[in-house]
C-alpha cells in the first residue's frame, strides 16, 4: 500500500481562536523523511525522527497532492509510506485542553490484498508512546477483488470505529483528525474523522 500526504496541525481552544501549531508541506530534499533517532525527552521540535521500526522508512518525493480549495493545496513535495514500515514523529509543543486538529491530504496509491487494519497517522505523546488518536486504513475486498478501502479513527488503543464510505484508490482526500479534551481521565476525551 502507499500512503501520500500532506499535513497540517492546528489547535483550538473554547476561549481563543485557531493558532496553527505546525504545518509540513515536505518543501526538503528528495529522499529519507527522518533525520535520526527520537529523543522525546528533548523536545526536539525542528524535524521529523524515526519513532520506531527500522524499514520501509518514509520518503519524500517530487510533486504534491492538491485538494481544491485547501489553502497549501499543489506546494511542496509529498510522502510516501509502503508498506508496514517505520513510525516517524515530529514533536511540537504540548497541547492539553480544547480542540486539535491535523489535517492532510491523502492519495492511496495501491490497496494492500489483506483487510487487517494499519495506522498510517495519529497524535500523540511522544514522552509516554501513547497514541492517543490514530487514523486507520482498511482494505475492502469485495467478491474476489480488493475495491476500495475504509478509514477510520481509535482512541488511545481503544477498537478502531470505521466511516461506511468505501473510498477509491488514486483519488485525493482531504482528512481531518480531531481530538477534544474533556475534563477528567484521558478516556474522557472525543476523537472524530472527518473525510471530504
């Protein structure tokens, strides 16, 4: 399977208006997203690290997915994910009440001939490994063939809950992941998809 995104974060809180946290648009050079080893404990904010795995690592190439009407639409150049590969992360500063939401542009190039469910992004704590909301990616096989694929959100470990819509292969989509703290335990909190 293969995987291009663009990606854009922004945080929302219930008294203040939407500040953009972190937005990559992959304008680097061509090759190996990560640049090393992650060092949580650093807060290193300057780029992306390889969290875990060591194959199939996320690369950058040429060219950019382009949605009609998203404001970087068609700038930049894209990732790549094939396969079950390495987990890369990109620390930003902490957020922990209101709304965040991350955003991207994706494209399935080539649907993997299994329905196991895998993740390709999520939000996280890189301190602790949780990821507390992930964005999955199923395969639909109808009859013989494998037609499309579903997505769908999980909250902290929790059973992933698909969208119905059965989307196609070679077709760009705009994605939004959205996570709302809610005051208590973090199994209080509401993750949502939303899919255009």
């Amino acid at each position: 399977k293969l995987f291009t995104f663009l990606f854009a974060l922004a945080a929302f809180n219930l008294s203040t208006h939407a500040e953009l946290k972190f937005h990559e648009t992959f304008s680097r050079n061509i090759g190996t997203l990560n640049i090393g080893q992650s060092d949580a404990s650093a807060n290193n904010t300057n780029d992306w690290y390889s969290f875990s795995g060591s194959s199939n690592y996320i690369q950058v190439v040429e060219g950019s997915l382009s949605y009609a009407g998203y404001v970087t639409t068609g700038t930049g150049n894209k990732a790549e994910l094939v396969g079950n590969g390495a987990d890369d992360l990109r620390q930003f500063t902490p957020i922990n009440s209101g709304k965040v939401y991350a955003a991207a542009i994706i494209n399935v190039d080539s649907l993997k001939k299994s329905t196991t469910t895998d993740y390709f992004m999520a939000l996280g704590n890189a301190s602790n490994n949780i990821m507390y909301a992930r964005l999955n990616i199923q395969s639909v096989k109808t009859g013989d063939a494998f037609t499309g694929f579903k997505l769908g959100i999980a909250k902290n470990g929790e059973t992933v809950v698909f969208a119905d819509a059965v989307l196609s292969p070679k077709t760009n989509y705009l994605v939004v992941l959205e996570y709302e703290f809610v005051a208590g335990t973090t199994a209080n909190d509401v993750v949502r998809l939303y899919i255009d």
